[in-house]
C-alpha cells in the first residue's frame, strides 16, 4: 500500500515520544503495525503505559507488521520523497521510498509478536478533560520536581483530583482546576510526559478503573482517547503513598493569611541571584545555597548568606511594607520558581514566618521560609 510521507510521519513524530528508551527488553524496542477497515495504527508500550496512534489511510488494503521501534520510527522520519509504500511477507516488513528497505519481522514462539493491551476489569468512573489542562500539568508541575531534593519517592509523583494537580518537593507547584472526577490518582513523570501527545484544544475522553493482577492484588487503570490518540495506563495506588502525600496541607498553605506582597521584575530577580550565587562556595553546606531577603518599602535587598554581597531591585508596584521584614529563602527553589513564571511582572506573598507564595492565574508555587542552622 502506498501512503502520504507527511501524514505517517506526523503519526511516528508523535509515536517516538512515546518509546521508553530505560527499558530495553523485546516488548519496550517494538512497534506493532496493522492496518485494517482503512486505519492505520501503531502501538507501543512498556507495561506500564501503553500508546496507540491511528489515522485514516484510505486504502482497502490489509498489513500486519511488528518491528523495530526505533528502527522504522527514524526511517520514516528521514525519508523525503512524497510516497512510502509498505508490503510484507513471512520475513520483512518491505518499506520502498528513497531506496528499497527490509526490516525484519518480530516473531515470539514462531507467531508475530503482538503488544499487550492494558485493559481495566471493571470501570469506577468516565469523564472528560481537557487537553490544554493536560498540558499545563506538564509545563508546569513537571518544573516542581526539578527545584529541589527529593527524598521520599512519593515526591515523584504526581497528585491529581478534581480539584487540580500538586507536585512538591522543598516546595510545591499547586496547578488548580475543576473536572468532574470522584478518582483520587498518582501518576509518574513517564505517563504525564506523554500527555504532550495531545493538543491544547482535545477534548480527552477518560476512564479510571481497576485490573486484577492477582488474588489479592488490584491495580488502578486509566484510559484516556481523543482523535487519534489513546493512552492506558498503571498507576499507583499504594495506599501508603496516598497517606503520605500532604495534599491538604500543601493547599492549606495557598489559602494562609500572607500579610505583605510585593511585585518585582523576574529577569532582574533572578539575574541578581546569579551574580550573588558566584560569590558562594555550593560544594559545603546546604545554607550556602540561602538567600538573604530584606523587604523594604519600595526595593528587595537581596545578599548571599554571609551577607557580604548585596543588591537591590525596586519593586514594580507600590508596596504594603511599612516596617522592613527579613528571611532565608534556597536560592535555587526562587530562582527557578521564577523562570517557571509565565509573566515578566512576578507578585509574592510573604510574611507569615512560614512561606513565600506566587501565584499566577490557576497556578501557585509555595517556596518555604528557611532559618539559619
């Protein structure tokens, strides 16, 4: 069957994400082909996800292939001519386009490999997303999980209700949103990397249920689909890591009595703590990683911890302040909580002896007050 360069490789541009390069076994490394009733679909997993990308290939035609992911994957993507034609006998996947290209089949006990599907036994609960929130859990709270040590593994995951998503670590990203689900689930940065798979304005159908895995084991399961798309999934769900997730506790502080805020510029923030940074020796101890802030009525004082090197930047807005107000900030925490601002023009709460809190439209980034050892 012959079909269009551009509209398979778009389809194997998506697909390649997809593909778990830290872990190689025979199912991670292949692709599985079929093309049936006129869809073209490619499948990949790694047991815990697994993706499947369909578009309409217009043909009557029928194919059966499983090969090397990668292999196939990057050959379609270099390709240029206009056309790829695609055959298949006992041995090879044939792919005639630039040149003439045999890639062998993939067989376990002499029949075709076929990737394993993720199926849920019963279903708990369906509901739609979107896929503009989807992406906002990515260029979001994926950025919490980069700021700080993390030292329990339930820091790297993230928490999802209908309330929003959470993602902490020596602080916490709090990306707010309603979706009318009832599940409470864990996810880990492999699946919400793939939800850059779909568009800002999908409409995600979602199912959240359960796989039985043995006679006293359950395990949740999610589909999610949209267009072309469908994503299913493993989560989580020990116990243990629900309780130990300080979901109550992280949105309490979003919802804390701040008594000062002021507005500053995030590039001249940040390039101020550049400069102090190089004046500090981070091969020590983790105080030379703090910052000193002094609020004033109209400018931030910020010095390294020894307060030896000081500079100053004027806020951008009238201030609150009326007497000056001091603390230790990680300097590594601000500094990235900042970049990770959309808006040149960065509002922070403070003044609780407890925490500093920016917040920007539906997200919010709590960074903790530090003190001297």
């Amino acid at each position: 069957m012959i079909l269009r360069t551009d509209i398979l490789q778009k389809s194997c541009e998506k697909i390649l994400a997809a593909v778990d390069s830290n872990v190689l076994n025979t199912i991670t490394e292949t692709l599985e082909i079929k093309i049936k009733d006129g869809i073209f679909s490619m499948a990949i997993t790694n047991r815990e996800y697994y993706v499947n990308i369909k578009f309409n290939a217009n043909t009557n035609e029928e194919l059966h292939a499983t090969v090397d992911a990668i292999l196939f994957l990057k050959l379609i993507g270099k390709v240029t001519s206009e056309t790829i034609e695609l055959t298949s006998n006992n041995n090879n996947l044939l792919v005639k386009c630039n040149g003439n290209y045999k890639l062998p089949l993939i067989y376990e006990d002499e029949k075709l490999l076929e990737i394993p599907t993720i199926e849920m036994d019963t279903v708990q609960e369906e509901f739609s997303i979107s896929g503009e929130i989807l992406n906002s859990i990515i260029d979001f709270n994926s950025k919490e999980l980069s700021k700080g040590a993390i030292t329990r593994p339930v820091q790297r995951l993230y928490y999802v209700d209908g309330n929003g998503c959470i993602t902490f670590t020596s602080g916490a990203c709090i990306n707010k949103f309603n979706v009318n689900m009832n599940s409470k689930l864990l996810m880990n940065d492999k699946l919400i990397k793939l939800f850059r798979l779909f568009k800002k304005d999908n409409v995600i159908q979602v199912k959240v249920g359960h796989k039985q895995l043995g006679e006293d084991m359950t395990s949740t399961v999610i589909d999610m689909t949209a267009d072309d798309i469908q994503i299913s999934a493993i989560l989580a769900s020990d116990e243990k890591l629900f309780q130990g997730y300080p979901v109550t506790a992280i949105r309490g502080r979003v919802n804390d009595e701040y008594p000062y805020s002021i507005s500053v510029n995030k590039i001249l923030t940040i390039q101020a703590i550049d400069r102090l940074m190089l004046f500090t020796n981070t091969s020590t101890t983790l105080d030379e990683y703090l910052i000193k802030l002094t609020f004033n009525n109209n400018a931030l004082i910020i010095s390294d911890y020894k307060g030896n090197n000081v500079e100053q930047v004027t806020y951008a807005n009238e201030s609150n302040i009326t007497d000056s107000y001091e603390a230790f900030i990680d300097s590594r925490d601000f500094s990235k909580t900042l970049q990770s601002c959309s808006n040149q023009i960065v509002k922070i709460h403070f003044g609780n002896d407890k925490a500093f809190l920016i917040n920007e439209g539906n997200i919010s980034w709590v960074i903790p007050q530090c003190y001297e050892s």
